[in-house]
C-alpha cells in the first residue's frame, strides 16, 4: 500500500517550530512520508506544497493565534486547485469557541497541546485511508 503523504506547515509569523518538528517525525515513524515546509509559510505556499507534493493530508501547528485567518484561505486555496479531498488538521492553540468554525470550513482534526501522538497518528491514517484506498484500488 502507498505511504500517506502529509505536508507539514507552521503558517504565519510564529517562529517556534519544535512541536512541528515533533510531530513531523512521530508521523514519519508512523511510517507516513511526511514533508516539512519549514518556518513561516503562507497559505499559498502550504497549498502549492500539497499540491506539488500530491500530499493526503495537512497539518498546520499554530501558536499564533492566527488559526482563524490561515485556516480559510487554506481551506479556500484547496478548493480552489481541486484539492478537496486532502485531510487538513491543525495543532496549537485553538480557543474552543473556534473549534466549531474551523469544522465548519472543512478543518477535520484539531488538536491541543498535550494531545497523544498516537491519537493524532490514527486520525491521520483513519481518515486518508479511504482516501489511498480509492487511488490504490484503480
């Protein structure tokens, strides 16, 4: 079976990468293939990443605060380029009252620090799966 292939982004003018980094290789020992955009993308490069990368999935790591600004324009830049099956999930600090509207723009995971690797590696692979599983069985 193909490795699910998840583009990493830390969006915005946040410079604290750690978690990230983290989870990038908590991904990669998952057995994900897993590529890390690096410090203080924008969403047209996060979306330009996926797209070039034929990633499965997203995971933005936000501190910043910014959730409600970059979360949109990603969802909205997917859609645009035809991208609307890609799992896009996002990790920091998320106030709960944001939570609702960012699964209202199509956000499926949203994850608080302290949350479990394991619970954030079997969403991933629970919810691309249906998604490999369709370009595998062509």
């Amino acid at each position: 079976m193909q490795k699910i292939r998840v583009v990493i982004a830390k969006p915005g003018l946040d410079g604290h990468d750690r978690g990230a980094k983290v989870i990038a290789r908590a991904l990669r020992d998952a057995g994900m293939e897993v590529i890390y955009t690096g410090l203080r993308q924008t969403p047209e490069q996060i979306v330009g990443a996926a797209l070039q990368e034929d990633a499965d999935a997203i995971g933005l790591s936000i501190l910043s605060g910014a959730h409600m600004h970059i979360c949109p324009r990603v969802m909205e830049l997917l859609k645009e380029k035809g991208l609307d099956d890609v799992l896009v999930v996002v990790g920091g600090i998320i106030p709960d009252v944001d939570v609702p509207k960012l699964e209202a723009l199509g956000v499926k995971g949203i994850f608080l620090p302290g949350t479990p690797m394991q619970t954030i590696i079997d969403f991933i692979q629970q919810n691309v799966r249906r998604r490999v599983d369709v370009v595998d069985s062509r």
